[in-house]
C-alpha cells in the first residue's frame, strides 16, 4: 500500500519487526544475530533518531521496550495523528504481545493490497473446493475456521466428522501444534469469550488477542487442558486477527438477515466475499466483513482493494462492537476507502429490511 512518508514507511518497518520477533518459536533466536529485516529495522530507526536529535534504542530489546512503554505519540517520527493515534501502542504493555493496530500497520507495510494477501490460504482452499463442486463441505470448513480457534486432538477428530469431507486434509495445514510460549504453568487456557488462547497479564490478569473480548468484559479462563494434552491453534496471529477472527461476526450478521427476509449465501467460493445476499427482482451484494482496530488503515486497505483488483462492488460491513464503541469510525473508514459502501452491521440489516419490504 502506498503510504506517505519515510516516517510511516519506517514505523510500518518496526511493526513488522516486531511481529517477527513474536512470532520466533525458537527463543534462543531471540539472540544475536537478530533476523536480518528485523536488524536492518533497528539501524535505520537509530539513525533516523540521531538526524532528528532523538535518543535511539541501543538494541533491539530497547526497540521492544518503545513498542510497549512509548505511546505513538512519543516517538520521534511525524504521523498524521487521524490514522495513528498519539496514545496506542504496538506491544501490549501487560502481556508484551503485538496489538490488534501492530498487525495492522505491519500487513499495510508489506503488500500493496492487504485483504488479497491475508486471504491467500483460504482462497487456495475455495479454489481446490469450487472444482469439484464441494459448496457443503466448504462452507462447513469455513464454520469450523469462525467457530474454533484452538483444537484438541479429540476435537479435532469429531470436527473431521462435521461434513468437511475431502477437505479434511486442509484441516492440518490451519491448526498446528500451540507454541510453548501460551503455556502458562503447564496448562494451556482458553479465552472464555472467544475460545483463542490466553496469555498471562501482571497482577494475575489475562489477555486475550481478539480486542472484543476485552471491549465486551469476556477476557477469562475458559477451558483448560494439561500440558500433555495435544492442542492445535489455528494459524498464526495474522490469519486469526483478519480471517478467520470475524467469522463470528459474518454468522452474526447472516442470521439477522435471514431474519430480514433475504436469502443469504455463506462464504462463496468463487469470487470476494463472506456473504451473498439476494433479495427478489434485486441484483445479488457481496459482502465482506471486517474487524480492524484503526478505521483509517481499514479504509486505506479497502481503497488498495478497489484499485488494484476492481472489487468494488462489495459491501463492506464493519464489526458492530467497533462502530459501537467509536461513533466517528464509519466516517473515518469512509474517507479513506473513497467509497460509501461500508456500513455499520444494524445499517446494513436496516438497508435490507427496507428492501425486503418495499418488495413485498
Ligand atoms: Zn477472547
């Protein structure tokens, strides 16, 4: 994606850094030499610190260290303050976790068009399934992805069994062995609000990488397993947090319209897309669901969409507990995805409710 300064560009650089290094299964990687991307990071944000006069991190635990003790605003870099608010962070000050805004600004930073590049193993999958005609089995797979983010091996074989068929080997390449890193004492928790893993938080807390969970007061142990138990997690971080993390919000949104009147289609094969809503004597929409932390970066992504790849007959519905909480964020994504089709989840059921009836 293009971004508008060497400033953006190098805070885009830290972030990706930064999720590399919390995505080192190996901690003794954790030690010189750091990966080559995230060295070169360091050095160039030390001299750009030193031509603004600013102090710079001395290693790359100090740059760690700026992800999770200096808000946006304190570092020394110009940034439109509408697309990255002067108080959030990149770290999670409690658990030393990448936020929700760190994914974001890091996906932005490495490709042109993000929603493209996040769907790439599921659209490998809808390709394998729409030619040979698997429809059932895809959209019971894409249940099974919205609905659990972490497996046991008990689970796992009774999801196997849920009508996924002869998708059942793609069942292995999404969840893979839990990293020992979300052990905590020898168990692995569960969130209770949405079943991903926990991570321990000071003061005995814990913390949940879906922000619903914390906007919603769901952040709690949940299930529990020993550290004998095998226990799959689904992805990693990235396809969780933009793929398979708002499938709740999609079954949400597709049940109230059905309710609605429309007929609804989950998750399409072929083509963009979560939803397909069709109503009669209308043209089908499209619709695409999504959870982002910033509403700029998230207009900014749909605008890469739209240019690069001409989808812009999609519908874009926005998670309601983001809209919820932050009144202006459908006038922000809106500006900066240039289109008015993005929607909060009530106007979106609204707009078709009005359809339905008009119809009638
Ligand atoms: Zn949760």
């Amino acid at each position: 994606m293009t971004v508008d300064s060497e400033d953006e560009e190098l805070l885009g650089a830290v972030a990706s850094a930064l999720v590399t290094l919390d995505e080192l299964d190996d901690l003794t990687a954790f030690r010189m030499p750091y990966p080559a991307a995230v060295q070169t990071t360091l050095d160039r944000l030390a001299l750009h610190c030193l031509r603004r006069r600013a102090r710079p991190p001395s290693s790359v635990m100090g740059m760690v260290r700026w992800g999770y003790e200096r808000p946006l605003g304190t570092w020394p870099l110009v940034l439109l303050a509408d697309i990255y608010p002067a108080d959030d962070l990149l770290l999670d000050g409690r658990s030393g976790a990448p936020t929700a805004l760190c994914h974001e600004i890091a996906l932005c930073a490495e490709t042109t068009n993000p929603f493209l590049e996040v769907s790439r193993q599921v659209t490998g999958m809808a390709a394998f399934a729409a030619e040979r005609d698997l429809a059932l089995a895809y959209r019971a797979m894409r249940n099974v992805l919205a609905t659990y983010p972490i497996l046991t091996n008990e689970r796992f074989n009774e999801v196997r069994f849920a009508g996924i068929g002869a998708l059942d080997e793609y069942l292995g390449q999404f969840f893979v062995k839990i990293e020992p890193g979300f052990d905590a004492g020898g168990e692995i928790r569960a969130c209770d609000g949405c079943g991903g893993p926990l991570l321990p938080a000071d003061g005995g807390n814990w913390w949940c990488e879906r922000e619903e969970c914390a906007a919603e007061g769901l952040v709690a142990p949940g299930e529990r397993w020993d550290h004998d138990t095998q226990v799959f997690l689904q992805g990693d971080r990235r396809h969780r947090q933009f793929v398979s993390g708002p499938g709740r919000a999609v079954q949400r949104l597709g049940a109230k319209l059905t309710l609605s009147g429309a007929r609804v289609g989950y998750w399409p094969m072929s083509g963009p897309g979560d939803l397909r809503v069709t109503l009669p004597g209308r043209q089908a929409r499209t619709v695409n669901v999504v959870d982002w932390h910033s509403p700029a970066l998230l207009g900014r992504a749909i605008a890469a969409s739209v240019t690069g790849y001409g989808i812009d007959a999609l519908c874009w519905v926005v998670a309601s507990y983001r809209t919820d909480a932050d009144p202006s964020y459908l006038r922000i994504a809106s500006e900066h995805a240039m289109s008015p089709w993005i929607f909060t989840e009530d106007g979106f059921t609204d707009m078709i409710r009005c359809e339905v009836k008009d119809h009638a």
